[in-house]
C-alpha cells in the first residue's frame, strides 16, 4: 500500500461517524439487491406450481432444502406459499423491497458524497494553512501554477474520485458479498464454475492500474505548468506586447498544451481498455454459467425457477465486479492527484528554533547585527562578519549597487531566510529566541510593487493590524489616522463606495501611487515599531513620489524605519546611510558628510 493511500484511509478516519452510517446503509442495501434473485426463483416456481396444480411451494432453494433435511430441521412453514397467496405476496413484496433499497440508497450516496466533500475540505484548509507556512526558501522551489491547480482543480477532482471509489468499493462490495451467498445456496457446484473467471478481473485492473495512476500524477503535473504559463501571460501583458512576443508565447503555450494532451491521451487509453478486457472476461464466465446449468435442469437437479435466478443472479454479480474493477482505476487516478499535494505537505513548515521562547511586547525598535555570516550556497557567500546598530525611533537607508546585499539583510531580519551564524537583535533580544509570529510583529513591510489582496481598500488597510485586528480598539480612529498620514483620505473621498471600495484583481483599478499609499497606511496602522520601506517610490510619478515621500516622513517621525532606495530625494532625510556592496559595509554615515566628501555615495548624487 503506497503512503498516500495510506493517508487518504486516515482522513476517512477522521470522520468516523460519517463513514458509519454509510457503510451501515451500503450493507442493507447489498443485501436487498439478493432479493429481486429470489423473486425470480418464486416467479417462476410458483408459475410452474400453478400449471402443474400443486397447492403450495418452496421459496427455499433445493440445496438448502435438501441440507436442511440431511440434519433433520424442519424447514419453517413461512418459507412455503400457498398458490393463492402467490398473486398478493410477489407483486407487494417487489414495491417494498425497491422502496427499501431506495432508501438505502439514497442514505450512502448523500452520506459518501458528504464525506468526500468533508476529507477534500480539510485538505483544502490544511493545504492554505501548510503553504502559508512554509520558508521563503521552499515556496520558491515550488511553481506558483502547481499551487493553485492543486487546490482548484487537483482537490476538485480528488473530491469526485473520493466518492465514486467510497460508493463503489463498499456498496459494491457488500452487493457481490450477497449475490455470492445466494449463488451458493442455489448452486455449489456451478458456483465454482462461475467463480474461476472473477480472478482473471483483477490482471487487466492491476496492468492498467500501473499507468494509470502515473498517467494521472504527470498530467496534473502539466496542468500546474501550464496555469503557471497563463498566469504569467496575463500578468505580463506589458512586456508581451511591448516586445511583440504574443506569437512566440503561443507557439510555447501550444507546445505544453499538446504535451499535456499526449500524457492525457494514454491515461484515457489504460482507462478505456478496463472495460472491454473485463467485459470479455465476464462473456466467458456467463457462457460456462449456461452450459453447466443447462445441463443441471436437463438431469433434474436444478429446477427452471433456480437455474433461471442463478443465471440472473450471474448477470447481477457480474455488474458490481466490474465496477469493483473499475474502482481501482478510479482510485489510482485520485491517487496520482494525492501524491503532489501530499508531497507539499510534506515539506517541513518554517518553526521557531527555540522552544524557550521569549515574548517581545512593547518594543522601542532597536536593531543591532553582531557579525553576521550568510550564504545562499557554499560557493554564494554575501555577508562576511557584518555589524550595523541602529537605534530606536530612527532612520536607516541602504543603497549600493544591485546584488549587493541589501532585500538579503532585510530577509534575514524578518527570517525569510535564516543567518548562517553571528546575531540579529531587537531590544538587545535576538531573534532567535522569539517566535515567527512575534518577530514578525515587530515589522512592517512595504515593497516595491505594492502588494493588495481581494477585498475593500479598508480590508487591506487594516490587515497591518494581522492577528491584532479582532482585539484592537477605537479601529475607526485608528483606520482614519492612518488615511489621513499616508495620504489615502485624499483619493478615497472621489470614490463612490469610499473606503468600502474593492480592489480588483492587483489593484489593477488603482494608480501605482494610490496602491502604495494604502501600503503605507497599512504601516501606519499596525503596532510594528519597526517600518521596513523597499524601494516605495521607484515606480511613481512625480506628484505621488511626493506624497508617499510626505507619508514616509511622517512615518519617520513615529517608528523606526528602514529604507531601500535608488531616489536619493527618498533618503536624505534618514539618521544614517550605508552603502553596501559585494555584502560589505563600505561606507557609512548621514546624507551630508557623505555627498561632501570623495564618496561612492556622493558618485551617485552625479
């Protein structure tokens, strides 16, 4: 049994109440499906009653009555019908046992597909709140279209699966368990006859199960490819058509689209043999089930009526093993989705390092680096032994040329990434000795390209609270002073739904600058005494340069902030520059004694 079978069956334990009653109802309801065999049998038996003048008749198959009387019992008189009686009891007998198993029926489909519907479920949040999780380092191993294919169509299609294997394996089980019986009790000699070609259903099954599940795992594996590709397309609309390359990315697209296709196209191959191969297979068992059991009535050891249920007993039994057949196909496709989100979830969550933690409350801002040390790889060294204070309330710039270290240390600062050795402390208390969650509480982070979510401008501004949020009190005042510093009180007046208004998929219903003011205000209205600013103002004009340049001064004036930037007019303001580069401090000051000296700062006021 493979892991992720082994995982799934868990999850069903999960819901234990649940799988209960449905497998409670799947057996009443195999056991109902023995009767309409029976009716057969008392049809035609009573028919041959009727023409042969006989007053009453056996609803017992011979074998069993012939066993009953080798150990001297009495067969009860219920189990004989008077002939008059046989017009009543058969037709009322035939609407009860349907209605029965109608409701049977109903019970374990609703009841299975309301526990698929409750494992896919909690997958699905368990999924979210794993991913979430995860380093910085491990969501970029994974590609950004697999991620959201797995939880639209990798779980959808789980939650189908889920059901129909449930529905199949057990009800169908229980209703092969009860035909069986009844074969047997018919017929012990034909029975075996019967049964030497059900093995022979299970080498197609376990042939095809093979490729199908890997058919499945490779294509869903695509899928997430070519959701990535889309995605990229659609987000990259600029730079598509600015350089003309909507014909080359087509040509890219078709190209993955007919790979997908290709992998699809065996899967659906393996899938459509299972059928036929099975098929013939039952083909063969019926034929042997006629020869024999004609045979049987023509030397009078089975009668018309019990040849007849046999025979369509056979034609019933056949059907619930071809679908038990069928759902280990099923199964090995839901499995082939299972293995790449289980494969996620198997990667280890981001954890606090150590279990003693302490709790920063109240925190003044404070950063101090103690010898640094960090490497990408063994042969990507960036930081060698680097050391920067900075001081509570203050400000702090980091420039330099591009791949000199700058995003690195602020990753480093909020555990994006983890130092290779020497110490980050805040309040003299290093990092790693506060959890995820708290060190995470003592920033702010604005980037480049602000970052929205779904839902209203105000939604998004008061998700800088985070966890904060349902405890915070006076949230109107805090919301509207948070407006007011960043600047988004101006533009949110002109909109008809005002602060209530949705932000569209990025914020494409936003200028670049009202979307870094609401990150900004976002800053402004949590309780991080620490405000981390990367390169805000790179892509502005020049009015909404202003006002953020306005809105980060103001925020200068309340926390302490530290600022990426490649518009000097951005940074002139702050307490302490440092240049950095090839990860080294190289120089270091503020904006005055730095621009009037030989400085590669002042190189880059020219």
């Amino acid at each position: 049994m493979s892991k992720s079978s082994k995982k799934l069956i868990k999850e069903f334990q999960k819901h234990k109440f649940l799988l209960f009653i449905a497998l409670t109802a799947m057996l009443f309801s195999g056991l109902t499906s023995v009767l309409p065999s029976w009716f057969v049998k008392i049809s035609i038996d009573g028919l041959a009653a009727i023409q042969n003048k006989v007053n009453n008749f056996s609803i017992v198959p011979q074998q069993l009555e012939n066993w009953f009387n080798q150990q001297n019992i009495v067969v009860p008189e219920i189990f004989t019908i008077h002939i008059h009686s046989f017009k009543y009891i058969l037709p009322i007998g035939i609407v009860l046992v349907f209605l029965i198993e109608a409701l049977f029926k109903f019970s374990y489909q609703y009841s299975s597909r309301k526990l698929s519907l409750k494992i896919v479920k909690d997958i699905r949040e368990r999924f979210h709140r794993h991913v979430s999780k995860l380093s910085m380092k491990d969501i970029n191993k994974i590609d950004s279209g697999s991620l959201v294919s797995v939880v639209s169509s990798d779980l959808q299609s789980l939650q189908s699966w889920l059901a129909e294997s449930l529905i199949n394996l057990f009800s169908e089980s229980f209703k092969a368990i009860f035909l069986f019986s009844w074969l047997l009790m018919v017929n012990l000699k034909l029975t075996i006859i019967s049964s030497i070609v059900i093995p022979l259903f299970a080498i197609p099954v376990l042939k095809l199960g093979k490729g199908i599940r890997n058919n499945a795992r490779t294509g869903q594996n695509q899928v997430g490819t070519i959701a990535s590709y889309i995605s990229e397309t659609i987000n990259n609309q600029e730079i598509v058509k600015a350089f003309n390359l909507e014909d080359i990315r087509d040509k890219n697209f078709t190209q993955a689209s007919k790979s997908l296709f290709e992998t699809f196209k065996k899967w659906a191959l393996y899938m459509a043999l299972v059928s036929p191969i099975t098929n013939i297979l039952g083909a063969v068992g019926i034929s042997a089930i006629l020869f024999y059991g004609l045979s049987s009535v023509m030397n009078n050891s089975l009668t018309v009526g019990e040849f007849s249920s046999f025979f369509v007993t056979s034609l019933l039994l056949y059907d619930p093993v071809k679908r038990l057949g069928r759902v280990s196909t099923i199964f090995q496709s839901a499995l082939g989705v299972a293995d790449r989100f289980y494969e996620i979830l198997e990667i280890p969550i981001q954890s606090d390092l150590n279990e003693t933690q302490k709790v920063l409350s109240n925190a003044q801002g404070e950063i101090e680096i103690k010898n640094l040390n960090f490497s990408y790889s063994d042969e990507q060294k960036l930081f060698e032994n680097l050391n920067l204070n900075l001081k509570a309330n203050s400000s702090l710039a980091l420039v330099g040329p591009s791949g000199s270290g700058k995003s690195s240390l602020i990753a480093l600062l909020l555990r994006f990434h983890d130092v290779n050795s020497g110490e980050i402390l805040i309040d003299k208390t290093n990092i790693y000795d506060l959890s995820l969650k708290n060190l995470r509480e003592q920033f702010a982070l604005v980037t480049q390209e602000a970052m929205l979510f779904s839902g209203s401008i105000k939604e998004n501004i008061l998700y800088g609270l985070g966890s904060n949020f349902a405890t915070t009190e006076n949230l109107n005042e805090l919301f509207q002073r948070a407006c007011d510093k960043s600047h988004v009180t101006e533009f949110l007046s002109k909109l008809p739904e005002k602060e209530n208004s949705l932000v569209q998929e990025s914020g494409s219903n936003l200028s670049i600058g009202q979307k870094q003011r609401i990150s900004l205000a976002r800053a402004f209205i949590s309780n991080a005494p620490i405000v981390i600013l990367d390169e805000p103002t790179s892509a502005l004009d020049n009015e909404s340069q202003e006002l953020v340049y306005q809105a980060i001064k103001n925020l200068m004036q309340e926390k302490t902030v530290i600022i990426i930037a490649h518009r000097l007019s951005t940074i002139e303001a702050c307490d302490n520059i440092v240049y950095l580069e090839d990860g080294q401090i190289k120089e270091q000051g503020n904006h005055k004694d730095l621009s009037n000296s030989k400085s590669l700062y002042a190189a880059l006021l020219k």
